[in-house]
C-alpha cells in the first residue's frame, strides 16, 4: 500500500515527511523508519498541524507494530502500549493526535489472531484517505461563506501542509477558487515560528493566488481599512462549548474580527472536536523553546537574559467564533447543541 502527496508518503516500511522546518528555501524530506523517529519528527516540528500530526501518528504506530510483530501475548501489548505512549507524549494540544493513537491502538486490540500489522495498516491508510476526502468536504461547504472578489485574511498554515493533502482553512479557499471565485488573501507572518510566512505564503504561491504577508501586528489596521471580508483559521483542538484552541495570536485576530464586523470561521475537521472538554480552559496548553523567540533561525534578536514565555496556542472562546466548517456542513450557535448535533450525539 502507498500513499503520495506534498505532506507526506508512506512506502509500506518507512514514512517520508516533507522538512518544514526547512521551507520555502530547501525542500527536502525525512525518511523515519521506526515509530521513535516518527514521534521525533512530530515534536521537532518536522511534521505540524493537527490533521498531518494525527495522520503521522497511526503511520508512526504501524511502524511499531511492525518493530514488535515477532512477540507474541503480553510481551506484544506491552511493546503496543509503549508505542502508543511515545506518540502521545510528543505534542499535548492537538487532539488529532489522541484521535488516531486511539483508532489505532483499538485496531490492534481487537485483530486479535489476525495478521495485525497488515489491519493496523490499512487504519493508517484509511484515515489518511479520510482525511483528504474530508478536507475536500470542508472546502465544498466552506467555500459557499465566500463571494467573488473576497478578500480573506488568514492565520498559521491550515493548508496542504497542516493535513494529509487540500487543507483546511487554505481548502475553503481552493474550493472558491476552483468554484471560479477571485480571491485574494492576506497571510499573518505568525510569529515566532513563522508558519504564515514561511508555509501558507509559500502554498498559495505555488497556486497562484494573490498572496499578501503582513506582520501579525498589521491585522487590525488592515481590518481598520475594510480590506478583508473574512477571517478564516484552522484549529487544533475544539470544546464542546465552541471555544477553539489554535495558533497562539487565533484569539487577537478574533477579538479584532469582532470589533471591525469581520466573520471570523473555524475550519477544521469534526475529528479535532473534543466533547469530553467541557470549555476551552481544559485545553491543555503547549510551551515550547524559548529559542523560537529570541531568535530567528540562527540569528539571535534578543538581549541574553530575557526572560521568554512562548505558548504555541491560545484559546478563542465561542462567542467570537462566527462559524465552524467541518466536512459534514456549517456549525454555528449555539454550539453546545450544535456540536453535539453535527457529531451523531444526542445533545
């Protein structure tokens, strides 16, 4: 079984990611080999964006299985467990994540006799091929919010890049785009990592599209001057209560949104809602180095010494979410009932 697309392939013993570390100036791919390299590649980064975390994750965990298939009984589930354990400690926000390792790890569970490793590769597989299909759902319902001529203005990378192929966020615009809208997007740097940047400018390039870079501080004067129609956002992790958990800096763009009358929309698939989290202050909240903010790549821009706080996330509470586009239709308030609708829960 193969699979090929810009974000990643999987050539049945080795998963090959695309070094995103490293664009737009090199384009070059890690070859990981055992589920240690995949969770590495994940925390390091390599690999990022919550549908792309989740989708390497199961191919992480079939690797593993196929590191242990010569146990047998306990021995085997201890070694399953642990590999299960490895990929979740990687990166704690994204629920994508947990979603896959425990679609995963119930697959192994009950193979039972059969051969394992071949079923837990077909789930990989399957959710790979589910995720681009979704994304493509995501782009048909959300690419009716927009109009011809809109501009949009964007956070992050919520492309490509972020999924297994199409995108999220940058989906609804692809979706516009080929329903024959003209659009044109403006494109938040995103500090300090410089997703925006260095991934979705680099994306929407490549498709042509008009692409403008602005500074994270430059959105609400932009906004000001009633040059963007519409924000639209991806998402790492969404309560039952609607708040959303993304890229640190969502939550300034949302409130700016609010103020300026702009609809600010969440696009983002139903696996990346988490009904057992009840409000987005349960979302755990995930710091990393302190390097991404004193310097830029190598260059060092801030005095030795500081002090550093880096959440790579922050929360957007519900009421400043216009609407969220999953691949099963358009969820707006209130989401509470909503949520649960759209998910097949009685609410």
């Amino acid at each position: 079984m193969m699979l090929k697309t810009i974000t990643m392939q999987w050539t049945g013993d080795s998963l090959i990611l695309i070094d995103q570390r490293k664009l737009p100036h090199v384009v070059e791919n890690v070859v990981c080999k055992s589920y240690e390299e995949v969770a590495q590649a994940i925390k390091d980064m390599v690999v990022r964006g919550a549908p792309a975390i989740g989708a390497a994750a199961a191919f992480g965990y079939v690797l593993g299985a196929k590191q242990f298939s010569h146990l047998k009984g306990e021995h085997l589930s201890k070694a399953m467990q642990q590999v299960h354990d490895a990929i979740a400690r990687t990166r704690p926000t994204a629920v994508n994540l947990f979603w896959a390792l425990k679609r995963m790890h119930e697959k192994f569970l009950a193979a039972k006799d059969q051969d394992f490793v071949k079923a837990l590769e077909e789930e990989a597989m399957k959710i790979a091929r589910e995720d681009i299909e979704t994304n493509r759902s995501i782009g048909r319902h959300g690419q009716t919010l927009l109009k011809d001529g809109d501009t949009i203005l964007t956070h992050c990378n919520a492309g490509a890049l972020a999924t297994v192929d199409y995108g999220t966020a940058l989906g609804v615009i692809r979706a516009a785009v080929e329903n024959g809208k003209r659009l044109r997007v403006y494109v938040d740097e995103t500090r300090p990592y410089l997703q925006g940047a260095r991934l979705t400018a680099w994306e929407l390039v490549q498709l042509g599209l008009e692409t403008i870079l602005i500074c994270d501080n430059m959105a609400g004067w932009v906004m000001k001057q009633g040059k963007v129609n519409a924000v639209i956002v991806g998402a790492d992790r969404i309560a039952a209560n609607g708040d959303v958990a993304n890229k640190i800096g969502t939550y300034t763009l949302a409130v700016l949104a609010k103020r300026h009358g702009v609809p600010f929309y969440v696009a983002a698939p139903i696996s990346t809602i988490d009904l057992n989290v009840k409000d987005g202050s349960q979302i755990p909240i995930e710091e990393r180095s302190h390097k991404e903010v004193t310097h830029v790549g190598d260059l060092r821009i801030a005095a030795e010494g500081v002090k550093v706080y880096n959440p790579a996330f922050d929360v957007t509470e519900h009421d400043l979410v216009t609407a969220i586009i999953t691949e099963r239709g358009i969820v707006r308030p209130p989401y509470e009932v909503n949520l649960k609708r759209i998910m097949g829960v009685e609410p």
